[in-house]
C-alpha cells in the first residue's frame, strides 16, 4: 500500500475518533442542560434551538 494512501487512512481515523469524541461531550452537555432547565427545556425545544431533527436528538440521548 503507498504510504501516502495509508498516512491519509490514519489521518482520518483520528478526525473521526476526535469528532467521536466531541460529539459525546456535547450531548452530555445537552443532558445536563436539560436536566438543570428541565421546564424550559423540553426535547422538542432542545432539537429547535440544536437546529437537529426530533429523531435525531432523542437517538442521541437515551432515556
């Protein structure tokens, strides 16, 4: 395999175990926020003002 080819590979992996990452810490981030502002944060709200779908955001924070 050409390195080149198998640097670029690598590289993405990390981008990916990064985002990975990034995205679990602002769901709990999410989570928290709900949890302390609970009446005025319902998951309908959260997914408006997250600009995510509905579905998307009950996906990422189960119950």
């Amino acid at each position: 395999m050409d390195d080149g080819l198998r640097e670029k590979l690598a590289t993405l992996g990390q981008r990916i175990e990064v985002a990975t990452y990034e995205r679990q810490i602002a769901v709990d981030e999410v989570r928290e926020l709900m949890a302390i502002h609970h009446a005025e944060l319902q998951l309908p709200r959260v997914a408006e003002l997250t600009l995510l779908s509905h579905g998307a955001l009950h996906a990422m924070l189960p119950d």
